[in-house]
C-alpha cells in the first residue's frame, strides 16, 4: 500500500496539482492584454521569420490549448483564443509553439529523437495499461507475467519518450521568453504574465513524466513481488 502511495497516488495528485496550475496561469493571463497589441498568430509570425523560417503556415485550431506544431507538414496550429487573441497567456504560447519551429529548423536533437519515437509511442500508448492490467489480474500465471513484462515494455517507452519531451518543452519556452521582448512584441515588465503560463504549461510535461516512472517503478515491483511467490 505505502508503495502504491508514493509511486502512483502521489504523482497522480502532482499531475491534478500541475493541471490546475496551468489552467489557472493560463485563465489569468488570458484575461491581460499585451500593450502592442498583437495577435497570438503575428507574434509566431514574427519570431519565426526572424528566424528566417517562412515555410511554415500557421492555422486556427478549435479547442482550448490545443496549440501544437507539426514538423511533418510544418504547420503550427493555434487555438482561437491564442490565434486572435492579444493577450499574455496568447503570446507565450504562440511564441513557444515558434520555438519548436526553430528547433525543427535548426535540428535540436532532442525534437529529432523525441519525433522517432512518436510511431513507438503511438503503439505503446494503448497497450501499456490495457496489457498490464490484464497481466496484473494473473500474475500468478505464466500468461499473466508475460502481459506484465508487455506492458512494462509499452511503459518504459512512453516513459523515456516523457523524458525526451521535458528539454524539448523548456527549450521552445527558454526561446520564447527571449524572443517576445527582443522583438519588442511585449514589455520587459510583461514578461512576468508570460512566464508563469509557459512555468505552469512546463510543470505538466514534468508532472506526467513522473506519474509514468512512478508507474513504471509500481509495476516492476509486482513483477518482482510475482517472482519471489513463485
């Protein structure tokens, strides 16, 4: 019991602790306009082409941040109120989605490595808990510790991609933290707004990949708890 506690509850509370975080920073300073006034969408724009990146369309998506970027037809997608909104949350997060465009450009490995494992991850995803917890309701059998060590397997590879994905995420907010101000497209002094949305967006790719090593960590002490009964 204590084990699960420390290895699954915990972390489990830290990602519900980092979720609301996010949202609360993001609620907050979505409610801030910027004083030059410009859109989510001319910001990314204008980091990106200082960059010299001018290939990349960039597109309105539905949903509330739903902003990603898409190296394979390089595209970066921004959500309505990011992609017309003028606000401090809006211009962190245009900015930070033009931070993965520079990395793809400039070919930041971390983005490369974190990209060949995404057709990995996409199979490990669904397997990982529906496998393990098959292999957990017989783990007493020879079935059910081969499921365990299938979903310990489908695991560790979202884990480690979690990993990857942390220096990724830090990275393209460290660039958008710089280039806002640099492009005069805020205040030194309204940068504050911009980094504790863009801190809170990064607490949530820290919190999953702990709640995922701690998973991993829970399940290969069952595995071992299932050995030692044998």
């Amino acid at each position: 019991m204590l084990l699960w506690l420390v290895l699954v509850a915990v972390p489990l509370l830290f990602g519900l602790y980092a979720q609301m975080r996010v949202s609360s920073a993001y609620n907050k300073n979505l409610q801030i306009p910027s004083r030059g006034h410009i859109t989510g969408a001319e910001a990314a724009d204008a980091v990106m082409r200082r960059a010299g990146i001018t290939d990349v369309e960039i597109v309105e998506v539905g949903g509330q941040l739903t902003d990603h970027y898409d190296p394979t037809h390089k595209r970066l997608a921004l959500s309505s109120d990011n992609y017309h909104g003028t606000s401090l949350a809006a211009l962190g997060v245009a900015a930070h989605e033009s931070g993965h465009a520079i990395q793809h450009k400039v070919g930041y490995a971390m983005m490369g490595l974190r990209q060949t494992m995404m057709p990995a991850v996409q199979i490990a995803a669904p397997v990982a808990y529906f496998v393990t917890g098959i292999g957990i309701v017989f783990i007493g059998s020879i079935f059910g510790g081969l499921m365990l060590k299938l979903g310990i397997a489908a695991l560790m590879v979202m884990t480690v991609f979690q990993l990857v994905t942390l220096p990724v995420e830090f990275d393209a907010s460290r660039r958008a933290k710089i280039e806002l101000p640099e492009l005069g497209i805020i205040d030194r002094d309204e940068l504050p707004g911009v980094a504790e949305t863009l801190d809170a967006a990064a607490l949530t790719y820290l919190a999953a990949f702990i709640s995922s090593l701690g998973n991993l960590l829970y399940l290969l002490a069952i595995l071992n708890g299932g050995r030692r009964n044998d």
